[in-house]
C-alpha cells in the first residue's frame, strides 16, 4: 500500500554547484574555456596522427585513441555542467540520466584498459626491441582497443539494464553536477544492495587489473632500464614512459581519491571539486603531457604549421 502513495520519477535535477552567487559568469567562462582547450588538443592529437607518417606507431596510435575517448568523455560531462552553472540546476530525463552514466562508466574503464595496454607496449618497446613490431603489429593493436572498447561498453551495459529496472520515488534530486552511480542509486526507492554487489565485483577487477598489468610493465622496465650503460639511453628510454607514468598517476590518484574511500570522509563540495579533477582537467592535461615532452609530435605540429602558413 505504501508504494502505491508514492510518485515515480521521471525526471532527474543535478544541482550542480549551489549559491555561487557572482562566481557564476567566472565560473563558467572556466570551465567553457576548459571544454574549447579539451577539444582543441585532442582533436589536434587525432588529426596529426591521422595525417602524419612519422607518428605511426603502436605509441602514437594508443595516444590518438585516448585523445579520442578523453574528448568523448569531456563532451559528454561539460554541457550540463555548465547548465548547473548558469541555473544553479539542470534537469535530465530519468533515461537521459542513465545514459550520461552509461557513457561516462564506459569511456573510464575503457580509458583504465587503454592504459594498461599502453604500459604493455611500453613494455614490449624496452625490453623486447627486436620484436616490438612484430609483437605490436597493426592487427594486434586494433584488437587490444576493441577489446578495450567491448570491456567497458559490455559490462557497463550489464550495471545500466539492471539500474535500469529500478524505481525511483518522489526523490529526484541528486546534489552533483553529473549523474554519478552512487547519488543515483541513493534516489531509488528499490533495494540497490544486490546491484551494489554486481558493481562492485565487475568494476573492481576492471580496475585494478589494468593497475597490476602497469605496475608488472614498469617494474620490468626499471630492470631494463637500470642494465642500459650510457646516461643518454636511460633518458631517452625514460622519456618514453614519463608522461605515461604522470597520466596513470593523475587518473587513478583521482579515483582512488573519489571512489575507494568511504564517501562519508569527504563534503559533498570536496566530492565534486575531486570528480572535476577526473572529468574536465584530466581530459584537458592529457594531450598537454603528452604533446609538451614528445619531440615527435612537436616537430610534426611545426612542420604541419609551417606548411598551411606558407599556404
């Protein structure tokens, strides 16, 4: 009897960040700006390796496809981000908010597998050299990304049909400026313990297989690194896997941050400022890591600028 008193939600409000007050306009130029970098970068990223012969590489391709996934993500996150801004809320459709989620898990475990892969090529690129392009062929790049894609799309899809079937009563209101699992699952009316489990036993090794395939990878790169003699080879190799290293450590810093500590620990303002770190800055750090200290990319953007200013 209870249950039929209470009203079915269809629509969802993000509140976003509350009582701004005159940050707003500042607020929102930040994070506009933030979006149009995000997109510039990583399109500039797809488009020279795409167009460039000398950047097609195992290395390069992983890259493209990160800038890739990294500028899907962003796009998905920002738009009703800055709605909350300007509006101090933003209203969503109950499907339409499933699918923010589903998008947004998706895109982070395949970002999780895509940097477990690349460790596995940085791997293969320093200690095994004289087989790198057999081991890396183009054929085994393409498969190691769609099983990167299929992972995260596949099993995501499995949460999303089972968050799906719940209900969700008079609540609608969740305090975060994007459709988030946990602020979600609170607003349901149904028992969400049993998803929680299935969530939790899929997502995890997800995420912490890629984690121990990365650590094995540079483990046994520091070994190799260490037996090379000349100071010159060690920077160079070292190079190689810098910026790799400083991606990994933002993106599961973060998520440690967010998701493997007790929720309880942190406000809801600490909450959101660490999952800004995750949607919007990582996306828009990525390229600029990769791109500063590579002297592939640097060089090939110049000749690509030299060439359509001589034009």
């Amino acid at each position: 009897m209870h249950e039929k008193n209470q009203t079915l939600v269809s629509e969802i409000v993000l509140l976003g960040f509350q009582n701004l007050h005159n940050l707003k306009i500042p607020l929102f130029s930040l994070f506009l700006l933030i979006y149009i970098i995000t997109v510039w970068e990583n399109v500039l990223i797809i488009v020279l390796v795409s167009s460039s012969r000398n950047l097609q590489s195992p290395m390069y391709f992983f890259l493209q496809q990160l800038s890739l996934t990294d500028l899907l993500e962003s796009t998905n996150i920002v738009p009703i981000l800055l709605q909350t801004v300007i509006y101090d809320r933003a209203t969503l459709s109950l499907v339409g908010c499933i699918t923010q989620l589903y998008l947004f898990g998706s895109l982070e475990i395949s970002d999780l597998l895509l940097l477990g892969v690349m460790s596995y090529d940085r791997y293969v690129a320093i200690c095994i050299p004289l087989r790198y392009t057999s081991i890396m062929s183009h054929r085994v790049c393409v498969s190691l990304i769609l099983i990167s894609l299929l992972l995260g799309f596949g099993v995501t899809v499995i949460t999303m049909y089972q968050v799906g079937t719940l209900q969700f009563c008079d609540q609608d209101t969740i305090n975060h400026f994007f459709c988030d699992l946990s602020p979600l699952l609170d607003l349901s009316c149904s028992d969400t313990f049993s998803l929680q489990i299935e969530v939790f036993f899929l997502s995890v090794p997800l995420v912490f297989l890629p984690f121990i395939l990365i650590i094995v990878s540079y483990i046994y790169i520091a070994h190799a690194i260490l037996k090379i003699v000349s100071n010159t080879g060690r920077q160079k190799a070292f190079s190689t896997c810098s910026s790799h290293l400083a991606v990994v450590s933002l993106f599961y810093g973060s998520i440690l941050a967010i998701y493997m500590f007790p929720s309880r620990k942190h406000s809801s303002a600490m909450s959101k400022v660490l999952s800004l770190l995750y949607t919007i800055v990582i996306p828009m750090v990525n390229p600029l890591i990769y791109s500063l200290r590579n002297k592939d990319i640097k060089e090939t953007l110049k000749i690509k600028l030299f060439k359509y200013t001589k034009i």
